[in-house]
C-alpha cells in the first residue's frame, strides 16, 4: 500500500493550496493542519486516484486506512474514510473495533460524524455489534465514542431503534459537552422527520439540555 499512499500524496501535494489551508484549519478550530484542498476538488482527486490505481477492485486494506490516519494533513484522513466507505457493505462485523480506533484517533466532530454511519452500516447488517460494542460506547468515557452511539442510527429514519436511541440519549441528557448536547439534538430532528410525534412527546417528557431541545425541535410545529 505504500507505493498507493505515495501516489495520493503526489496527487495532493500537487493540489495543495496555502490560502485555503489557514482559514480551514481555523474552522477546524486549529485541531489540524490542511493542505488546502475543498471538499469538491479533494472528491474529485479521490475519483482519479482510485481511477488510476484500481485500488477499489482489490481487497479492503486496512494498511492502506492506517497509512492515511497517520499523515497529519486532514484531507488525507476524509480520503480514508471515503475508502471505507466504498466497502462498507461488504465488510465483516470484525471491523468494529477498527472504526472504534478511527474514532478515539485524531478525534474531532468532522472524521467521527463521517465513521459513525458506516458504524450504522455495519449495525444494520450485523445488529449483534449494538449489544456487543455500540451499547458500551453510549456510557463509555471517550465523549466521541458517546456520539457516535448516539448518531450511528442517523440515517435509519423509520427503521430507527427508536427505543435504543431514547435510551442512549437518556443516559448522555445530563453531559455538559457541547458535542453531545449537539449530537442529542441531532438524532433528534433527524428522527422527527420520520415520527415527529415520537420526538414532541419524547422533548416534553424528559429533561434535555437547551441546545439539544432546540436543535430536536426544528422541524415539529
């Protein structure tokens, strides 16, 4: 995988840009350094580098992911996570504690928002890993492992869980964290577009942070 590595390094270094780097890694809240490459122009360079490499027509490796991660430039860890992406539906559940890793590494609300629904992919096919992993990540210490309990069933929408998100939402209502009251609100109003009922009557009937009240209740009336 080194030779792939080098080649998407090549590719990116390539493209970098100093202007864009400094105001990007601000809206990052200085967590990372960037090379500068917008979102349309990085998907772009991915299509052409898998393209060039076939990589995609090969086995998922975890190397390859590893590789990534370990670069400091952010734009290389979103190309790692674009891969796992492509093969999440035929990966085995045995890659849990893989994507865990991804979370707790190089941890901020961009990379873990972007693993936690591949996490939802793996749970749907194999919905085991909740009572193995996912129901030990909603109390465990690490607030991004928390979150991505709370959001892994964002894009389930009306096959939502709607008793285990209540449930991991409960166990975090009382957390000071700005990234959990976040997430609260989020699974929230997402799920309201699927059972608005449900969520009004869930807000009424429990005590939530304002931020996650505010944010669930955008789209009830």
């Amino acid at each position: 995988m080194k030779k792939e590595i080098e080649r998407l390094a090549a590719l990116f270094e390539e493209n970098s840009n100093d202007e864009n780097a400094g105001p990007m890694k601000k809206y990052m809240k200085d967590q990372f350094p960037f090379l500068g490459i917008k979102s349309p122009l990085r998907k772009e360079l991915e299509r052409k580098f898998f393209k060039e490499t076939e990589i995609l027509k090969k086995p998922f490796e975890q190397e390859f992911v590893t590789g990534l991660w370990e670069k400091e430039e952010r734009e290389y860890h979103y190309t790692a996570i674009t891969y796992i992406g492509k093969y999440i539906k035929k990966l085995p559940k045995s890659v849990i504690p893989f994507l865990e890793e991804l979370i707790t590494t190089k941890s901020w609300w961009d990379s873990v928002d972007s693993i936690a629904p591949l996490v939802g992919e793996i749970a749907r096919k194999y919905p085991e890993v909740i009572q193995e992993t996912i129901d030990g990540w909603a109390v465990n210490d690490n607030l991004w492992l928390r979150r991505s309990a709370i959001l892994f069933q964002l894009k389930y929408k009306h096959e939502t869980n709607e008793g285990l998100l209540y449930d991991y939402i409960i166990k975090n209502a009382e957390s000071k964290e700005f990234f959990i009251q976040k997430a609260i609100g989020w699974a929230l109003r997402e799920y309201s577009k699927s059972n608005p009922v449900s969520v009004k009557a869930f807000i009424e009937g429990n005590t939530l942070a304002p931020l996650s009240v505010r944010e669930g209740s955008k789209y009830l009336s």
